[in-house]
C-alpha cells in the first residue's frame, strides 16, 4: 500500500469575489489577479507541506501540470519536483503528470524527468498526461492530435530511456536525427510511470495492456466512477491473460479529518467547495472538451445532454457521492478502507490541502490523517493484499 | 431550381456534391459549418450558374481521409477534383473557411479559374484587429456571433438539432479544430504568396462580421493586385446566408 501526498498548489489568495465576475477560472482569468507577494509566501508554504509529507510518513509527494490558472501554480512541475528532490530524503516524488502533448519536444520530457531520477537516486515516479481540455486553449496545441502526439511521445520517451542511442526517430509529430539523451534514468530500466486520468476506455486500455501495466490513477471522481475504470482495468488485464497488482490501481482524492464529523465538515466546506466550485468548476464545456480532445461518440453525447462541465456540488453532497472524504479519523479511515476493500487499489492519492484550505488547517488535516488514518489503512492493506 | 446531390469518388476519397441550374461554372466552397442543405443563396445563383457545392472531406457527408492535416491538403484535394471532373473556367466562390481554401487553392494553380469571390475569408492574421474566438463560444453564442439580425439567430436557435445534425455538427467541428485551431483560422505562409492571384478577385464582407471584423478585407485588397471589395451593410459573418439577394447580385455585377 502506498501512501501519497497529493498537492495542486492552488492560488488560494485569489479574490474569489472579483474572480466571480468571469466566466472562466482558467485561460482567460486575467493574471492581474495574481499578485507575486503572495504567491510567493504560497509557493514557500506549500513546498514546506510537501516536506513535512515526509516527515509525518507519506511515501510518496505528487506534483502536477496545470497552465494559466489559480487552480494549481505548477505550469512546470519539473520545477517543484526539483525544488523537493534535494530536500526529501527517503520518500519518493511523483511527477503526475507532465503532458506530453503539449510539448513541442518531448525529450525534453525524458531529459528533465531522468535529471530527477539521478538527483534523488531512483526515487521519481513518471507520469504522464495528455492535460485537461483547457491546456489546449492556453498551449495552442491542436486538440485533434492530443492523443496521437501523447502515443507518439509516450514511445519516442520510453525507446530514449531504454534503448541504447543515438539513434534516429521519425514519427508524425515529431522527427530527430539523434536521440541519445543524457542523463540515462537512474531506475533501470526507466522509473515507473502512472497514468492520471478523469477515465477513458482508451487510456485505460492503454495503461492496462501487458506491455505496460503502468499503474492507472483515477482522479477526483465520485466513487462509483473510480470503482468502475479501476474495475475495467481489472478487466482488460485479465482479457488479456493477468491478473493485475493493487499497486496498478489508485485514487486520488481530497479528504479531511477533522476532531469530529461536525467540526470536519464545518471546518473543509467552504474551502473544498472553493476548489470544486470555483477553481475547477469555473470552466465552460467549450473550455474542458474542445473539438477532437474527446471520442465522437463523447462529444455527440454531451452536445445531446447539454450537460455542464462540472456541476455544482456542496460539501455533504460531496462527501455522500465520495468525491471527497470528511470526518473524524474513525469515519474517514472507516470509509476508505470500505472503498479499498471494495476496490481494490493499492494507491491512495491524499489531497489534503485543496482551494482556500488555509495552513494550520492543512496542518493539522495531515498530522491527523497520518497519525490516525495512514496506520489504519496500512493495517488493513496488509490484510487485504498482504502487504 | 432542383439541385441533385451525387458522390465523388476523387482518387479513394468519397465527398458528396450537390450541383445545380446551368450556365457558366460557379464551384461554392462552404466554411466551418458544412453544406448540408441546399441554401437560398444556391438557388438564387442557380438561375445563372452551374453551381456546384461539394462537401470538403471531413465534413458533412464526405469521407475523412487519412491524408487530412491541414488546409494546404483541402487546396490540393480540390485540384485534384477539378482535374478529375475536368472544370475549365470556373468561378471559385469561397466562404469564411472556404473563402481562406479558395485562396489557398488560387495560389497554387488558377489555371481552371476564371474569377474568384471570397467571403469574409479566414486565412490571414492582422495584428491588432480582434478577432472571435469560435472554439470558446457557447453553442448559443456561435449561432448569435453568426449574425447581425439577431432574428435569424433567434430563428435558428429555437429550432432543437435532431441526433443526425449533432452528428454532422461534431464531426464537422473536429475538422474545423483539425484545420484551423493552430495557427488560430490563419496560415501564417498565405499572405507571402497572395500576390500571385492573377484571376479578377471579388472580397466581400458582412459590415458587422464579428468572427472576423470587416476591417480584414482592407488587408486582403493590399495583399490581392485589383482586388475588389464589397462591404455588405447590417450584415454578419454569413452574407451568402444572411442577405443572400444582395450576396447573389454582387456575385453578378463582379462577373458582368
């Protein structure tokens, strides 16, 4: 079972009122909203949580890719993985994801990503994304070629990382003369790689297949979408003649622990619906799912439903459909122990700092959920998976 | 007047063809939105023209082929097309997207061109001038951005797409995003090559386009040597749609 620390680094000073006053959170949120002062007390804030992750017994830290938003400050993850790769000592860090198609080189992307494997010695764990739809209206990338490009850079990396170079590569997206990258990954034969997604048949059968069995993570999702792709993970593996390890499956997910139910739930909901609401809801369908990002049949489907791309959700609703997890220690260990037992994943992605969650809360929400939480959920992998 | 619709089958590629009326041979090239009804403006032309509105590849009812990447593509395609059904002075009328096709496609070879209309076509990028951004826009506000009568737009929206026009409506988006969203509906190596426009060049313009202002067709005329242009009044991004009388008869007067 592991254990993970998941932080979006929101921008958690944005004025929520005059920030209301746009249609989106992202991509044409005006960055005069941002104001350096404080980003940089968060920045330095937020980078302490992740080190304190450590101490407190997490095994892992996870970092991500999001552009032009107040929804996570890390534009470049390979930035904050790098700022935590001389300071953490034993766990590991989780690059999840960079998004591939976004970059016009993707070596780049072994490159960076193999630097922080030798810094730490083997400790990164490589994810790669294709980002969310709105990447593509703040990178420009066509979103037509989002999942070729993400194919075609998934093979250029791992061939960079595995087989002995120079050697030429000559896809439809990208061309090199020479790939020959240095530093080769300190992890042989490359560090792991994840694969974070809101769940597409495509990429599960992508993460699934026996080539791979890269461990898929299913991201903020109601508990019934997490059970069923972790189940269809499940089943592609045995389509394809295995049976798939918990530690190919996992769930990232905010969660609070508070003293009680009462005081968890009064103490997260204005801040979780922050995040929810505002910094992720805030996102029109055109902005989330633009032309080609999606299967046909998606997209035939929402233009049909005329669904929005997030609805809006209240806290105890949340907490009901297990999109998030509050409560005392009891409830929230209870609770996700009940899911692990149902599920069968062997990764748990914590988000315990999420929208406005301010730090002493934050504080206190690891230091109880690693104190009374984390030894709990240990305890009952060990039965369920025996380690 | 009957327009027949038929299938061309241009070196493996399959596009539908809608032609209609008789006369001198007037190819419509349609913009982001398809051809997949007969239109009044086809009518109306097709009392003077052999008026022909293929469907490009990846729209509507036509095949998308694996070769589809970029504009340039569609260009060479439809000269293909004019090889194959053997066009010789035809009057190349392009709209929005397909006015940028017909530019494209006149600037490689307008050897089976007589004249050429494009209207408010995309395909060049002016610095300064604000353009819309249609890959943002709600599909409300892509109908009202259509339009400067907000009646027709009103007209439009009230009418619910049934499941085949969400269909053609998706899958004519993806082929938009495929051609256009990179550089954003322009080609950065279009405007170098203009000049080489020879035939007599028609650029009209909806007065309050707001997908593109009509303050590009100024650009166009520099670009285009003895470019002409027609500003239609009160109207938006469609002329050929919105006021399709007047649209027919600049059509007229330009080939008088």
């Amino acid at each position: 079972m592991n254990i993970l620390l998941f932080h979006l680094m929101p921008y958690a000073d944005l004025d929520l009122r005059e920030a209301d006053k746009y249609p989106h959170s992202w991509v044409t949120l005006p960055n005069r909203f941002y104001d350096p002062k404080k980003g940089h007390a968060l920045y330095n804030r937020y980078l302490d949580e992740m080190e304190y992750a450590e101490d407190l017994g997490f095994d892992a830290v996870c970092v991500n890719e999001h552009h032009q938003t107040a929804y996570g400050l890390m534009p470049s993850p390979i930035v904050t993985a790098s700022a935590l790769s001389r300071r953490i000592k034993r766990a590991k860090i989780a690059i999840l994801g960079s998004a591939l198609p976004l970059r016009a080189n993707p070596l780049t992307v072994a490159e960076e990503h193999a630097m922080i494997d030798n810094i730490t010695g083997g400790r990164l764990i490589s994810g790669f994304v294709r980002g969310i739809g709105c990447e593509y209206h703040a990178s420009g990338v066509n979103p037509t070629y989002s999942l070729a490009r993400f194919n075609e850079a998934h093979d250029l990396i791992v061939r960079a990382w595995t087989e002995p170079g120079p050697f030429e590569f000559h896809g439809k997206h990208y061309h090199f003369e020479y790939v020959n990258v240095w530093p080769r990954p300190y992890q042989q034969p490359h560090p792991p790689i994840w694969i974070p997604s809101q769940g597409s048949r495509e990429t599960i059968e992508f993460a699934a297949h026996p080539a791979r069995k890269y461990t898929y993570l299913q991201t903020f999702s109601p508990i019934k979408a997490v059970a069923k792709n972790l189940l269809m993970y499940r089943d592609v593996a045995k389509r394809h003649g295995y049976t798939s390890a918990p530690s190919q499956l996992g769930w990232a997910t905010p969660v609070y622990v508070g003293e009680t139910d009462e005081a968890a739930l009064a103490e997260c909901s204005e801040h979780y619906e922050n995040f929810r609401n505002r910094f992720l809801g805030k996102m029109s369908l055109e902005m989330l799912m633009p032309p080609g990002y999606t299967s046909r049949e998606s997209a035939r489907a929402i233009v049909a439903a005329k669904t929005a791309a997030h609805e809006k959700v209240d806290t105890r609703r949340a907490d009901e459909l297990g999109m998030m997890t509050c409560g005392s220690p009891r409830t929230v260990a209870d609770r996700l122990i009940d899911y692990m037992t149902q599920i069968g994943f062997g990764n748990l992605l914590a988000m315990l700092q999420f929208g406005t969650l301010p730090a002493d809360l934050t504080r206190r929400n690891m230091e109880r959920f690693a104190e009374y939480v984390m030894p709990r959920l240990r305890q009952a992998a060990k039965e369920l998976y025996g380690s | 007047m009957a327009f027949c619709e038929e299938i061309c089958n241009i070196r493996g590629s399959r596009i539908t063809l809608k032609r209609g009326g008789s006369g001198r041979k007037l190819l419509f090239l349609h913009g982001a939105n398809g051809a997949s009804g007969v239109r009044p403006f086809m009518e109306d032309l097709a009392r003077d023209f052999d008026v022909l509105v293929p469907e490009h590849p990846g729209f509507g009812g036509s095949d998308e082929p694996e070769w589809l990447d970029n504009i340039h593509d569609v260009a060479y395609f439809y000269l293909d097309f004019l090889e194959q059904l053997n066009l010789r002075d035809v009057f190349l009328v392009g709209a929005s997207l397909g006015g940028w096709l017909a530019l494209e496609i006149a600037i490689r070879d307008a050897s089976r061109l007589s004249r050429l209309s494009a209207v408010g076509p995309l395909g060049i990028h002016v610095p300064g001038i604000k353009r819309g951004d249609m890959f943002l826009w709600s599909p409300e506000e892509r109908v009202r951005n259509l339009f400067h009568d907000q009646k027709l737009a009103d007209r439009m929206l009230a009418q619910p797409p049934t499941a085949e026009q969400i269909e053609i409506e998706v899958k004519n988006s993806y082929t938009v995003a495929r051609l256009a969203w990179e550089p954003r509906m322009f080609d950065p190596h279009l405007a170098k090559w203009l000049h080489r426009i020879k035939v007599p060049t028609q650029i009209i313009w909806g007065d309050s386009d707001r997908i593109l202002p009509a303050a590009y067709a100024a650009e166009f005329a520099r670009l285009i040597p003895g470019a002409r242009v027609d500003i239609v009044g009160q109207c938006g991004h469609t002329p050929h749609n919105e006021k399709p009388q007047e649209f027919a008869r600049l059509l007229r007067e330009f080939c008088r």
